[in-house]
C-alpha cells in the first residue's frame, strides 16, 4: 500500500494565513455584489458569509490526501456564502442569477442522489470565478473560486442539525431505529417545502386574480362617474386604469374549501360569469368563515353585483362588509363609490369620509370625493380634495387634470 506523505501543519497553516485577510475581503466584497443583483430583481433571501477556519481546511486537506488525492489537495470551500431562501421556487431564481452575472465552474445538487429510505440535507452549490475587477481590488487571496450555498430555510435548518448530528459527531448513527427517524425527520422537512411552495403558488394566483377583478370594478366606476365631469374621460381611464390582463389558467380546485371556492368565484368574476361568481361568494357565506374572511367575501360579491347593476345589492353587500369588520375602509369606500353612481352625492361624501377617518392615506378617495363636493357645488371643498390628492400622490395626472377643471370652472 503506497504511503501518504502528509504536510508540516506550521508550514500549512502559515500558507493559509497568508491570505487569509484578503479572503475575508473578497468572500465580503462577493456578498455584497451578489445582494446587489439579487435586490434588483426584488429577491430578499438572506446571506450568510463563511470563512473556512484553519482547522477545518486541515481536516479536509488530509482527508482528500487519505481519499487518494496526488499532489496539494484543492479546496474550493476557502470561501463560501449560503442564500437562504424562503421557498423552493427561489432557488431556481437565484441559479438563474448566479449563471446570468458570474462564470459558474462547477454545479451541483447536494443531496439528489438519496432515496426516500434515507437521510441528508438537499442544497445547491455553485462554484464560481471571482470577478476580475474583485481581483485587482484586492489582489491575490490565495483562490480564484468561491462556493455558493442555495437553500430553502428549512434545508438550510436541517443541514445544521444534520451537521451537528452526523457530520461532526464522532459516531455516526448506526441504530437503524435513529436512522428512520433521521430520514422521518428530512422527509417531513422536505414535503414541508412542497407544501409552502404549493401554499404561495395558490396565494399568487388569487391575488393575481382578485387584483383583475378590482381592475374591472373601477373601470366600470370611471366610466360611471368620469363621463359626467370629462368630455375626454377615455384619457382619464388610460391614466389612471391598467386594464392589463392576467393570462392564467382555470382553477384546478375539485374540493369545496374556503379557498378552492373563492379561487372558482375570482375566475367566474374575471371571465364576466358573475352569476357563477356571485354563488361560489354565497356558498362560502354559507360556510360561516369568520368575521375577517366575511368581510372579505361580501366585499368581492358587492363587486359582482356592481357589476350585473344591482346597485342596491352591492350597497347591501359592502354595508356587511362593514358590520363585520369596521375597520375595512374598502368596503365604505367602495360604497361611497356606488353612491356616487347612483349621484348620492351626499351620502357618497359620508362614505369617503369615513372611509379616510379608517385610513387618511387614500389619494383616490379624497379625488372621488372631491368630485362628488363639485357635484353639490361645493367648488372650493373639492379643489381641497383636489389638492390633497395631489400632495399624496405627486405622479397621477387624473388629480391634476381634476385640479385643472375646478380652477377653469372656478376662473382661478
């Protein structure tokens, strides 16, 4: 058996000092680069930088030379950094990342070889080229490859316990009955990740579809109201209206969940199909959700009847709305709203006001309401609202065109 020829340790160590400090340089100023792409795209995982100790380069260094490795080992963990992240589907984003503004060496998926009978933490490592210009900043450092760590938070807490209970102890678990729970345990985690990341893929997905079925309710609210002051109110609807349509597929819910309900009710509302709409929005009713969930539920049919022109129907809906939850200015505004249709000018003031005692920061709510004031003849009422509406939201061109009409017609 060939003998292995193992290094002075003092001779190793002082080798590794050398650049250590630049190490810790780099592995910092490639931290911060990473974060700064990765805030670009609106992507907030945490980071978490390593600096390879002596000790464990030493471990590692002989352990590679037992393993058969000729001539000086090379180590490409001197440097790491660990993106954490919440879901699963992030992971691949930041990959994406990661190859579109770094040259990666080496790719791996950590863990994607074990079976269901067995454990270990499953993570994505990524080796990449330091940047040129990290290089000349810094100088040498001893290494021209630092590791990237990508996992969800829970790989991430099961990599550290396993490294605590397997990896570092001096007995690995040999008892089959620890070895199932090990394996229990990792299962468990990962089908957990599944879960959060089918949980966040159906949240987007009525969120996506409730934010286009308020689109269609103030569409139709600017062109109910806006016709009456603007000759040009087709302008005022491309200003203030992004009629862009989300392209999603139907609801695949087969069960009478709370959510497989309302996702059925959001498709029916965006495809126009509100008597459908209306029902599911009913039979969640029926289901006695909670207050806060109720709240909600009448808020979203209110809009369907709006919709259909049942005006009083939706008054009726979101005045529940508000019985159940009185802090849902939504609600009261969206009543005031349907006032303001029915030129219910007063009682349309009533609902923004209290709509904006609720929440102040409303810049379409003091707009709508200062437009029902110019409908009573209340000219200098609504040019305050006018203005207020303008401090808060600087950009909207229909506060300002609004601003505009009441000076015209006041002849300021």
């Amino acid at each position: 058996m060939k003998s292995i020829k193992f290094p002075d340790k003092t001779t190793l160590r002082k080798e590794y000092e050398e650049f250590a400090e630049t190490r810790n340089l780099v592995v910092s100023d490639m931290a911060a680069l990473i974060e700064e792409k990765l805030n670009s795209l609106g992507m907030r995982p945490s980071l978490k930088l390593r600096h390879k100790n002596f000790d464990s380069y030493f471990k590692k260094y002989v352990k590679l030379l037992k393993n058969g490795y000729t001539g000086s080992p090379f180590i490409t963990d001197l440097m790491g950094l660990r993106i954490v992240c919440p879901f699963l589907e992030d992971t691949s984003d930041v990959v994406d990342l990661i190859k579109k503004n770094f040259e990666v060496i080496e790719n791996e998926r950590k863990g994607a070889q074990y079976s269901f009978k067995e454990f270990g933490y499953e993570s994505i490592h990524l080796l990449i080229k330091i940047p040129e210009k990290i290089i000349k900043e810094r100088g040498n450092c001893g290494c021209e490859i630092v590791e990237v760590q990508i996992r969800t938070i829970l790989q991430d807490a099961w990599a550290e316990v396993e490294h605590e209970l397997v990896y570092k102890a001096e007995f690995t678990p040999l008892d089959a009955r620890i070895k199932r729970k090990l394996a229990a345990l990792n299962a468990s985690l990962s089908l957990a990740d599944l879960i959060f990341q089918e949980i966040r893929t159906t949240q987007r997905q009525l969120n996506r579809q409730a934010g286009k079925r308020r689109k269609s309710f103030f569409k139709k609210i600017e062109e109910s109201i806006d016709d009456l002051l603007f000759e040009d109110a087709a302008f005022v609807r491309k200003e203030t209206l992004d009629d862009k349509l989300f392209a999603l597929p139907p609801p695949q819910w087969g069960d009478n969940s709370i959510d497989g309900l309302l996702l059925n009710a959001l498709f029916a509302h965006n495809k126009n199909q509100f008597t459908d709409a209306i029902a599911f929005y009913s039979r969640i009713l029926e289901m006695n959700p909670g207050k806060k969930i109720a709240s909600i539920i009448y808020n979203h049919r209110g809009m369907a009847f709006f919709a259909q022109s049942q005006y009083e129907k939706a008054i009726d809906d979101f005045s529940k709305s508000l019985e159940q939850d009185d802090t849902s200015y939504k609600a009261v505004y969206y009543r005031g709203l349907v006032m303001a249709v029915l030129q219910r000018y007063f009682e349309a003031i009533e609902d923004f006001t209290q709509s904006l005692t609720i929440h102040p920061y409303q810049p379409f709510c003091l707009y709508r309401r200062g437009q029902a004031y110019y409908h009573i003849g209340d000219y200098p009422a609504a040019l305050a609202d006018a203005e207020a509406a303008i401090k808060l939201d600087k950009e909207k061109e229909a506060f300002k065109k609004f601003k505009r009409f009441l000076l015209k017609k006041m002849k300021m």
